[in-house]
C-alpha cells in the first residue's frame, strides 16, 4: 500500500514492512525511490526504479537489469 504520508506499507510472507517512498520525474521517465526497506528477501527493492509501464492494476518498473511488477487484485 502506497500511503499519502510518504511510507508504504508491504505485507506477505507473514511480514509487515513499513519504508519509505517518493517520485520524480526527469527527461527519462517517472522514477520511483524506495528506501528503509528492512526485512528478509525484500531488500533489493531499495533504491530508483523507472516506471516502464503503467495500468490501472499493474505498474512495471526497471533498475538495472531487474523488473519488479506490482499487480493490484481488486476482490
């Protein structure tokens, strides 16, 4: 959950984590930075990740040569 105070909040795996996110956006692209990402196999999202795709449900974002896909299921 991407929360108006600027933290997000990430659950799963019996885990919940709050971090911190912001935006910007350059000649590049949106960018999206995630940082005080504390928790077991999570910490590689830490850092600036470009937004390469952007659905109503879906956002797909690059940094380096990884993707990360964040889906949303609406019940």
């Amino acid at each position: 959950d991407f929360n108006d105070d600027g933290t997000v909040t990430i659950t799963g795996d019996g885990q919940t984590i709050t971090a911190m996110w912001s935006t910007t956006e350059t000649a590049s692209g949106v960018w999206v930075e995630f940082s005080g990402v504390n928790g077991a196999n999570i910490q590689a999202i830490t850092g600036s990740w470009l937004i390469v795709e952007c659905d109503p449900d879906r956002l797909e974002m690059t940094k380096n040569t990884d993707t990360m896909v964040l889906e949303q299921t609406c019940n």
